[in-house]
C-alpha cells in the first residue's frame, strides 16, 4: 500500500504537505514545483504539517533548480519493519520503485489536481491574512439552500397590524399633466425599465390599490405631497444614456404648475413634498462630479425631501436637501427570471465575478479618471487569474452568471452607487462594495454588514487575499443572510406595493420625518 504526498500553498506563501496515515515505501524521490504565477514574493517552506504513522522522515533539502523553475524537495521515507521484511517484500518495494520512478509526474498531478478540485469545495484553512474585514454577521438562521429564495417574487398581503405602523401617514399624490411623465413612457419602454427607473416604479406603486392604506385623495388631509416627474426618460440617441440636460427645466415647469394650481407648495415652500433622482449624483442632475458640485440642488427644491440613490457618508453638496437613500431599479421579473434559471443543484461556479465598463487605459476627464482608476487596477491586477471571471463586454443575460457567482465585486463608476449591489444582493452573491464613504440605501433597515462585504479602494491590491480570508470564515454565515426573503424583498420595487418592499422602506422612512408635515403641526399647535 503506498499514496503520495501532496504540496499546495498557502495564504502566507508557506507550504504545507500532508502525507497518508499509512505509507510504506522505501526509496528517494523529488519533486519539482514550479511556478505557476508571477508574484514577487519567492516560494519557501516555512513548516510541514505531517499526518504519518510509522514514518522517519528526513529534514527535506531545498535548492533552487538552475533554470529558477521551482525547487527541488527530497525525502527519504523509511519503514519502521526494515528489520521483518524478507526477500520477496524487497523485490516488490523495488518493483514499486521503479514504476513510481516512471510514472510519478502523471501520478503526482493527478493527486495534486484531485487535491485542489476538492479544496475548492471544501474550503481553505489557512490562516487569515493581516487585512481587516468588518463584518457583522447574524444567527439563528435555518434556511439550508445555496439557492435564492423563489420566495422573493412571491405576493405578500398587507396585514392590518403591519398598516398601523405608519401611525395614519396620508400622501397626496399631485395629477399632473401627462407632459412631465406618462408621455415619456408612451416614447419609450425603457423609460420604465432601466436603471433609474425607481422614478417611475415609485409612482406606479403609489397609485396601485396596495397603497390605499396610505394614499389620499383630499390634498387637505396629506401629510406629504408626491410630485410625480420622470427626468430620466430623454435617452441620448447617441449613446443610448438618459440625458439629464432637460431635468433642471422640467422640475422647475412642475413645481410653476403644482404652486399655480395649489396652495400646499406655497404654504411650507416645499418642505412636504417629496421628489425621486434618481441619478448619478442624485439631485444635483449631472453624471460628472465636478459640474455636479457646481451646479448644485436646484434652489426650488433644497427645502423638500429627495428620494436619490446618491448617497455618502460624508458632507456633500448633492446630498445637502433632506433625502433618504433608495436602491437604483431592477425589474423584479428579470430576477426572478435567473433565479429559475440557477443551476438546480445551487452550485457557483464563478468565485469573483464582474462584468461592466473597466478600460486598460483609462482617460484623464477633466482631471479625473473612471472609477478613480479602481477598475482597471482590479483589470490588470487580476484579469488573468483562474479564479477571476472579469468581462468588459456587454451580455444581456449576465444576472444568469451573478447567480453562479460565489463574490460579485461592486466597484465605484462616476459615482460610488452601482445598480450590481441590488442585483447581486437578491441574487445571492456576495456584494463586494468599493466605494470609499458610500452610504448604502436603506442603511436603517437593511443589515448591510451582515450580506456583504467592503473593501478599501487602496486594498484592491489585497482583493485576492481578502476574499480568500471570508471565504474559509464567515461565508457560508453572509450566503445565509443573503437568502433571507425579507432582506432582498426590500430592494426591489413591486406594483403593486407590497409589505416590505423598497416603496415600503420609503414610506417607513418619510414616517420618520412626520415632523415636516403641515398638517400636524397645525394640529398640534391648536
């Protein structure tokens, strides 16, 4: 009976070789290990970890090859029973010899590859490295398959106890000509789909009968007024963006129209009302920081409450207006559509997956660089690693490939928010957010540290290592998270509403702000 040792590396650059607790061989052998990629660091053996029964195992000598191709490890393994063999155990220890002498490269990599198959699966336990990862990680969680909940998508009744949570918050939702929304619909369907869309979605659910509990139809009752314009709908018949150069005028037309036709505008200059933007830089109404800081919130709008997927954690001229912080829209239906199109069995394939816009050699705008030149860090760092999957083409059905993907890296574009942190989130991939000071959306609500994870935009460089480190200690707690209908349901926007959707988290977060409302604090003052 004889096995063969196996050689992998570790996280710290070490190696470790783990023999079978049985082996009964009597000969020398080397082993050469080359390398396999490109990294400063020198290959060393800094200890063995030796399960062995019966075995005296020499102290290996190492020496670099002359061609600098690896090293050389020898060891001579020697029976304990040398002294009970007889002649017929010799012949057949030498027999054994000479066909390992043959055949042990094909030997050795078929056990080495066998080895690095199943680790994969079974996880690392190496020691951590130095980086830090700040996780807060949840328990008492029963939900057993790697899969998404189909669960997601499912209807929710909206229950009696859940509507007196809203302590009889009313929102008047402003009828306005078809020129500041349905008609941008009616020129194009995307309007209603793509990744600024929440303005749209938000409208729809308002009006919906789920949202009777809290939509009036007297303005004189309202705690809040929704004025309902789509800013995001003129698509560039260049590139196909949404272009924001109309937005500033269009709101301003709106606000003539509501203050013309109503008194509630006038009376708290706007305090009470409620708009979405949701857009790069949210109310600011550029794709560019630097003439969004320049422009600014439109002055008619600085005292209402903006509904924007811009959000930081830091003083910012684009967040100065009341606001809370909104997930970008992802058609329900698309999700639901990969979910049922996930492998049956729940396996991910793809370890560290993106796909998106990461250009070799990014250009200098105005003094600034895409994605603060993380993406193509990320690119030429680790796009030729095996375990990357990294794709700078456009592919319509990449939600199919997130819900294989074990990691999905969330990188800063222009503006630190990505529509990939909602698509991964209900997708059951890990989010892997670089975005320095980002203010993820409905941070009061939703456990952000306890479904993904945040990474320093200088430690791209360790994005490897640090991977590796969650994934061999608290992954299978976050994917468990990650599979908790009720954390998802509340990123996507439904019509009609339903109980803990995103239209719901806004609705609990403009509770919080019943202090804006005019209504009450009349009341209360009487």
């Amino acid at each position: 009976n004889f096995s063969f040792f196996l050689i992998r590396r570790d996280l710290n650059d070490s190696f470790s070789t783990f023999l079978p607790n049985s082996l009964f061989l009597d000969f020398y052998f080397s082993i050469i290990i080359a390398k396999k990629d490109k990294e400063k660091a020198p290959f060393h053996l800094s200890s063995f970890q030796i399960q062995a029964m019966s075995l005296d195992i020499k102290r290996p000598n190492i020496n670099k090859t002359k061609k600098k191709m690896g090293f050389i490890v020898k060891m001579q393994l020697h029976n304990n029973n040398n002294n009970n063999r007889g002649g017929g155990n010799n012949k057949r220890n030498l027999f054994v010899f000479v066909f390992f002498r043959k055949y042990y490269r094909r030997i050795l990599w078929f056990f080495l590859s066998l080895y690095l198959f199943t680790s994969y699966f079974a996880g690392d336990q190496s020691s951590p490295s130095s980086t830090s990862v700040t996780t807060r990680l949840l328990s008492n969680h029963k939900t057993s398959s790697s899969l998404p909940s189909r669960a997601l998508i499912e209807s929710s009744a909206i229950s009696t106890t859940s509507i007196g949570i809203f302590s009889g918050m009313k929102i008047y939702v402003y009828d306005l000509p078809a020129r500041f929304n349905v008609d941008w619909v009616t020129q194009s369907d995307r309007c209603s789909s793509h990744l600024f869309a929440s303005e749209v979605a938000i409208h729809r659910a308002l009006l919906s009968d789920s949202s009777s509990f809290v939509r009036t139809l007297d303005p004189e009752e309202a705690d809040f007024f929704f004025v309902p314009v789509y800013v995001s709908c003129n698509f560039s018949t260049i590139n196909g963006f949404p272009s924001l150069s109309h937005a500033r005028s269009l709101l301003s037309s709106a606000v003539d129209f509501i203050s013309d036709q109503h008194p509630f505008w006038n009376r708290t200059q706007g305090s009470d009302h409620v708009f979405v933007a949701s857009h790069d830089f949210g109310a600011c109404f550029h794709a560019m920081e630097d003439m969004a800081i320049e422009e600014g919130i439109p002055e008619f709008m600085k005292n209402s409450i903006i509904l924007q997927t811009f959000g930081v954690n830091y003083k910012h001229p684009c967040q100065e207006a009341e606001h809370v912080v909104i997930p970008p829209y992802i058609p329900p239906e698309s999700v639901q559509r990969a979910i049922d199109r996930a492998p049956a069995n729940g396996q991910r394939d793809i370890w560290a997956f993106f796909r998106g816009k990461m250009e070799v050699n990014p250009k200098n705008i105005s003094g600034h660089f895409y994605s603060k030149g993380v993406r193509t860090a990320i690119l030429k760092k680790y796009g030729g690693r095996r375990r990357f999957y990294l794709n700078r083409h456009r592919f319509a059905g990449y939600r199919s490939e997130i819900v294989r993907s074990v990691f999905c890296l969330c990188p800063l574009g222009w503006a630190p928010w990505s529509p990939r942190l909602v698509e991964s989130a209900v997708l059951g991939c890990v989010p892997v957010v670089i975005a320095d000071g980002i203010q993820l959306p409905f941070s009061e609500t939703v456990r952000w540290p306890d479904i993904s994870l945040t990474v320093a935009e200088k430690d791209v460089k360790n994005l490897r290592r640090i991977l590796e480190h969650v994934a061999v200690t608290n992954l299978s707690v976050i994917q468990r998270n990650l599979r908790e209908p009720e954390l998802k349901r509340a990123l996507l926007y439904n019509v009609p509403m339903k109980e803990g959707d995103a239209t719901w988290h806004i609705l609990e977060a403009l509770r919080r702000k019943l202090d804006r409302s005019y209504r009450r604090s009349r009341v209360s003052s009487q």
